[in-house]
C-alpha cells in the first residue's frame, strides 16, 4: 500500500528539486546513467516467490532468472546498484570497476546509510548484491514482424574485501567488480542519462525511481502527445500488483503517489495521470548536459 505523501517528506522533495534545478548534473558532479533496458522494464519492487520474474512494455519484455537458494533481486538497492555500476562503467570505459576499500565508503556513494541488524541497509545490500550478480537477465524485442533478443548476467565475477560488522574499516585490497562484456555493451553504448540526485530523493520507492528513469528516457525521443493506458502501465510497472479490477485501483494509486514524489523532483517532466491512462507530452529530459 502506498504511504502518504506528509507535508514533511514533500518539502524535503521540494528543496531537493530547487537544488537540483539551481545547478545541472555535470557541474554538480552528479551526472549519471541507468542501463536503457532497466528504463524499459524494471525489476520486482518487492519480494517475489519463485526465481522467475516477467515484465512488459509493448513488444518489449524483460525476464530475470535467478538461482533459487539466492533469490530475485527487488526493491530500491539493486537499482541504485545498477545506476552506479552504469555510471561508473560509462565514467571509465573498462569492464572492471573499482567499488572502494570500505563498504561505508561504497554505500555513501549510493546515498546509503550503513546500519546493522537484519533489516540493516548493511544486510540490504549484501543480500541484494548477491541476488542481482546470480541472475540472468533477458531483454526480447517481438513485435509479429521481427524479433531480437539479449541475455545476459551483470558481473563476470566480484571481489569484496568487506568487513560487514564494521563497514568503516578499510582493506588492504580494493573490492572490485568485472561487469560480463554484453552487459558493458549495452550499458556504454545506450546510457541513458539521469541525476543521481533525484535518486537519491527518491531512493525510498521503487516505483518512484522507475518512473523518473522512464520519464526522463521517453523525454529524450519523444516528438507527439502519447496516451498510455492503465493496463499497459501496471503490465510495464506494476507485476507485484493482481491482475483484477481491485489490482488495476491499487495499481493506479500507488503509481500516482509515486508520480508525485518524480514530479517534485523532475518538474519538467510532461506526464498527467486521466482517467484512461498516463498523457505524455513533448518535453526535455531531466538531463540535458552529457560527457
């Protein structure tokens, strides 16, 4: 059930969006970038059971397999993962990536707070990390007349010289990650830029940050005002949510409380939620400056 938007947590939205407006995302140094695929379809926003997760975008579906002692990767952990391993990949154009010698330094750069316990963001992104490097991803393209298709795991292999009971402690050795060459291919070569920033603020809800990276990627092509129905959202956003009449209502809800929470922070975003569906018009990304 989506929580409700206080009056507190709105003008926390609302200063960060003036900060973010007042200077771009390159000269702020918080220039970033998600995989296109991500943006498309997304991963679960909760707990799943099974290891098989599907979701839709028209003719474009985006299936993850995961190991069935590790789990599916779902909530806002993996796709801040993902933003910084996109970011940092486009950055330094080399498969192996650097992650730091203390995973309290790691998690400031994902805008985490390190805590302990089982429900701890420490155990979070353990977890988490385990669960998006075991999986297989598959992006498919089938439109009747042709199909194409992408398979893929993130990381060839990960090396984490971390001491969990004390994330503030350095290593000797630097913990590294070696992203697999399709997914490097398709993270350097069709980025899709956004403001860390504005995941930041928004790094509480799934949803959320699916919306901004989807908005902010429809902004860069899109040239005509485009309606997209109830049905076809919930199918791209909202597999956690039932197939029926009361699942639609539920999805509908949640995603305009989420919209609002994007809209605060990506004010130029051209999206209005009617009756039928979301209305999307012509508008500028949220990122306008690149590399």
């Amino acid at each position: 059930m989506a929580k409700r938007l206080t009056a507190e947590n709105l003008n926390a939205l609302i200063n960060r969006a003036l900060a973010i407006e007042t200077e771009e995302a390159q000269d702020a140094g918080a220039l970033g970038f998600m995989a296109r695929a991500m943006t498309l379809a997304s991963l679960p926003h909760s707990r799943v059971d099974g290891n098989e997760f599907e979701r839709r975008n028209g003719a474009f579906s985006l299936s993850i397999v995961a190991p069935s002692r590790v789990g599916l990767p779902y909530g806002t952990v993996p796709r801040l993962l993902l933003a910084w391993l996109t970011t940092e990949a486009v950055r330094t154009k080399t498969r192996e990536l650097v992650l730091g010698e203390s995973l309290s330094g790691f998690m400031r750069q994902l805008g985490l707070v390190p805590t302990g316990g089982r429900w701890g963001t420490v155990t979070r992104l353990k977890d988490q990390t385990a669960r998006l490097f075991a999986s297989s991803i598959t992006a498919v393209y089938a439109d009747g007349k042709k199909t194409a298709m992408v398979g893929y795991h993130v990381a060839d292999n990960a090396v984490l010289w971390w001491n969990a009971k004390d994330p503030h402690q350095g290593s000797l050795w630097q913990s590294t990650v070696t992203l697999t060459e399709p997914f490097f291919r398709e993270i350097v070569e069709r980025p899709v830029p956004v403001d860390m920033r504005a995941l930041r603020a928004l790094k509480r809800s799934p949803m959320a940050l699916d919306i901004y990276c989807w908005l902010t990627y429809r902004a860069s092509y899109l040239k005509k005002p485009t309606h997209i129905s109830w049905e076809g959202l919930q199918g791209q956003f909202g597999a956690d949510y039932s197939r029926t009449g009361q699942g639609l209502r539920d999805f509908r809800k949640g995603f305009n409380h989420a919209l609002r929470k994007v809209q605060e922070v990506y004010t130029g975003a051209k999206a209005t939620a009617a009756p039928s569906g979301l209305l999307l018009a012509p508008g500028r990304p949220h990122v306008r400056k690149l590399l």
